[in-house]
C-alpha cells in the first residue's frame, strides 16, 4: 500500500488534474469517488455523471460481469500494477464504444479507507500502428513467397516452349514457331517482372546499413561503366564531386545507377546528349541530389505514374525496359526517409530529384 | 562403392525433366538417379543396410517436401562416408541466406537456376564437365578414422 506523504485534499485534487493519462478513484464498494478531466474527456461523461457510479460503468458491456471479481482479487493483493505489466483492457465511453486502453493500478490510503487509483491510456493508436507493422512485415514476405513461386512454373514455361523450337522446329511451320518465340519472349519479360517483386522484397525487408558515402564520386564510376558499354555514344557528363550523404551503400548505388541508366537511355536520340548529376537545395531533409539530363523529357501531366511501378511513359521498342527502374528508386529513397520526384516537359529532358534524411524510417 | 552416376534432388517433375533434358543435351552420359524429396536423398544415400551408393555429383534443390536441402546437406556433413561428395546446389533462390546456409552446410557450390532453357542446359553441362571431368574427386579409401 502506497502513501508516502500526507496530502492535503486540495494538492491530490490538483495533482490528479496535473498527470497525462485520465485517472479515476476508487472507493471500496467498487464506487468512483474522484475523476480528473482526462477521464472526463476519455469516457465522454461529465464528471457529476461519474462521481457515486460503480466503475464498471466504463467497463466494455462484455467485461462487466466479471470485472468486480477482478476489482475484489486486486484489493485483496494490492500490488502497484503499472502500465505495460499485461494489464490491457478496453474502455467504454457514455455512447458505448470502446476502445483499447492500458491502465495501471496502484492503491492509495485514507482516513476513509483504501482507495484503487487507475491511471487509463487510450492506445488504440499504437494497437494499430503494431498492426499496421505486423501486415506489413506479413505482405513484405507474402511479395517474396509469391515471387519466387511464380519462378518455377515460369522456368517450365519458358524452357517447354524454348523445347518446342528446337525440336519441333520444322513440325511448327512457321506460324507455330511465331507463337512458341512469342511465348519465350513474354516469359522472358515475366521473369524480369518476378525479379523486380523479389528485389522490391528485399529493399523493404532489408535492415539498412548507415555509412557515409560519397554519392559524387560513386555517380562517376557508374558513368564511366556506362559509357564503357557504349564506346561509340558521346554524352557529356558534369558529375559534382564529393556530395557525402548517409545512406545504405549498396541500396544507394541501385538509386543512382537506375538515374544514370535512364539517363543514358533517354538521351540515345541526341548527338549532344549531356547528363549532369550534382546538389540542390531541398528543405529540411540532409542531402537533396538530382540527376539531370537533356533527352526526351515526359509530359509533366504523367510525373506522378514515372514511380509507380510497370508504368512506362514511352513505347517499349522506342525505350526498353520495363518500367520498374524509378519504383525501385522511390521504395529505396524512402526506405532511407527520403522523397523523389521528376521535373520534366516533352522534348524538354528531364530532372530526377531524390532526398535523404541520414536517418532510416520505419 | 563410388559410382559414376548423378544424384538429382528435385521435387518439381516439370524441372526434373528439364534438368535430364539438359543432361542429354550434353556430353554427360553418366546415369542420373533422382530423388523427389530429401527423405529419399537420404534414404538412398544411406540404405540402413550397411554403406549406400557414393554419386560422382549430388545436384541438390533446397526448396524440397519432407526433409529440405539444408538438413540433407547437413546430414552429409555429418557422415564420413558421404562427407567428401561434392554437392551442388542448384536452386532458384537467390535469398543470400540461403546461399550463405548452403555453403555453411557443406556445399560445394550454389546456382542458380536460370529461368531460360538454353542458359540452364549451358549450366548443367558446364557443371558436368567441371565436376565430373575437370575436378580430381576425393580418393575413396572407404570410410575415414575420424
């Protein structure tokens, strides 16, 4: 039993009015004898409502039955419960609803005997992001087993039809073979659709590792690697060298190559193509990067779909790929508690934004 | 007890067909046994009635029903007489703890599956001709001291 210091009426009124969480008394007989506001509030009453009830009033309809059974075992074994020692209940208000709350039990002595003091913190909002957390985490692994499922049903279909062409070639005739090449060519293009789902999974999955990197000096190695797979093409690069950031090394690397690679791509029409990657000022976030380029642009009407993934602005025989590049961006650069976006006009070339926080987000 | 012959674990038929399809495709005539399963891996490679066959090359899916390719791997490790096998996994799971796992439980390469026919057959026969032709195997003086 707790009371430590004799208190004046007056300064345990003003005291229970002074702590965050709603607080009720309780008398023996199970009967509210004090409420401070945040119980007013909380349970929607007013507190003439409340004074002289049975407490079991702000108990859910189910619970009231048993809940003096609970009171009188608590009385009889007075031990200071606090919040988060597995005591979860749920509140009712006057309108009879209800809600997950966390209380904490303590008693307090007086010269008209025992009272239970309950503290009571609404939690519907952290149950809710726990369970938020929870699906998540299920759909992340949800991604991955279907991903890779769908592998092997693709492998057979692929490697069946790939059979057909070479064993059957003449039995087809030309039309047959026309239908098994088309089937190779969409199986090829599935398997790169289950290779962005198993590589979505993991960014979302995977635990970031914080370092200090040199985005700068990482963007001109990716563009000298471009440029070495395409000796014949001129583009101009301006890269601004050291621009530290916190990032994920690895994850950060497949931002910046996927910019650099669009980048490349979308210039491929242009003899003066020029590419530039540097800092621009972004708000409150630590590092604002963009990489620019002078190519074909897109129409700003469309900016918001160049994220989402398997949208493509631009036909598939004019610009291959498959429209996963800049979704991948986005889950990373937001796994980092960064945002992007695009600034661009038709023939105009385009500016691809990215922000990092140098702090990972939930 | 060594054997030329090819251990394939494979639960998936489709794949199983694929995989001697590709066999065939190459120059690796040795006989392919396959298991559907880890419990028949493991119930061929050790019979219960004394020493079991001794495969040139186990080709090892990990995704498998019954007993997976980890604990088949593992239970390998744990015998002398099958300890020196080289195992190849050869699975469609890319997850790095899968491949970390494999190599932790004693195997002696991962691949990974590609999903085009032509490419997979180029791997099978590659694996074949390293494993079976290229690479000097462990002496079989029947089972170790330690």
């Amino acid at each position: 039993m707790t009371q430590l210091i004799p208190l004046a009426d007056g300064m345990f009124v003003a005291l229970l009015e002074a702590v965050p969480d709603a607080m009720v008394c309780i008398a023996a007989d199970g009967r509210l004898v004090l409420v401070n506001a945040q119980a007013e509030r909380l349970f929607g009453y007013e507190r003439a409502e409340l004074i002289g009830q049975p407490v079991e009033i702000l108990v859910p309809d189910a619970a009231r039955a048993v809940h003096p059974g609970h009171r009188a075992g608590y009385v009889a074994d007075p031990r200071h419960r606090p919040m988060g020692a597995g005591l979860s209940f749920a509140g009712r208000r006057r309108d009879a609803s209800t809600f997950a709350a966390e209380v904490s039990l303590s008693t307090i002595d007086t010269d008209e005997g025992i009272l239970v003091a309950a503290a009571i913190r609404d939690v519907t909002g952290q149950r809710r992001m726990k369970d938020l957390e929870r699906s998540n985490h299920g759909l992340e692994s949800f991604i991955y087993t279907v991903a890779h499922d769908l592998r092997a049903p693709l492998r057979a279909l692929s490697g069946y039809s790939e059979l057909l062409l070479e064993e059957y070639w003449e039995v087809l005739g030309e039309e047959g073979r026309g239908y098994a090449e088309r089937i190779v060519a969409v199986s090829e293009q599935m398997g790169q659709l289950i290779d962005y789902l198993l590589q979505l999974s993991r960014v979302l999955r995977a635990e970031l590792h914080l370092q200090s990197v040199d985005l700068g000096g990482e963007a001109a190695q990716i563009a000298e690697e471009i440029q070495r797979r395409e000796p014949l093409r001129h583009v101009c690069f301006t890269i601004q060298k050291q621009v530290q950031a916190l990032a994920d090394r690895r994850l950060i690397l497949t931002v910046l190559q996927n910019l650099l690679d669009n980048a490349w791509k979308f210039t491929s029409g242009r003899d003066d193509a020029s590419i530039e990657f540097g800092t621009a000022s972004g708000g409150d976030a630590a590092v604002c990067c963009y990489v620019r380029d002078n190519g074909v642009g897109f129409d700003p009407a469309y900016a918001a779909k160049l994220f989402q993934p398997f949208q493509r602005l631009h036909a598939a025989r004019d610009f291959p790929g498959l429209g996963t590049g800049l979704a991948s961006v986005r889950h990373i650069v937001e796994r980092h508690g960064g945002h992007v976006w695009a600034e661009g006009a038709v023939g105009g070339g385009a500016t691809f934004y990215f922000t990092l926080d140098g702090k990972e987000s939930a | 007890m060594t054997s030329q012959s090819i251990l394939l674990v494979e639960d998936n038929p489709d794949e199983e067909a694929l995989t001697l399809r590709a066999f065939e495709k190459s120059n690796i005539s040795n006989e392919v046994v396959v298991a559907r399963d880890g419990a028949e891996a493991l119930a061929y490679l050790f019979p219960g009635d004394g020493d079991g066959p001794r495969p040139a090359l186990i080709l090892l899916d990990l995704n498998l029903p019954k007993v997976g390719g980890l604990e088949v791997l593992r239970r390998m490790q744990a015998d002398a007489r099958t300890r020196l096998i080289p195992v190849v996994v050869l699975t469609s799971s890319k997850q790095e703890e899968d491949i970390l796992d494999s190599y932790r439980s004693g195997a002696n390469a991962y691949v990974r599956k590609p999903v085009h026919f032509s490419d997979f057959a180029d791997a099978v026969r590659a694996l074949g001709e390293f494993w079976l032709l290229l690479n000097e195997p462990a002496p079989s003086r029947g089972p170790e001291s330690d």
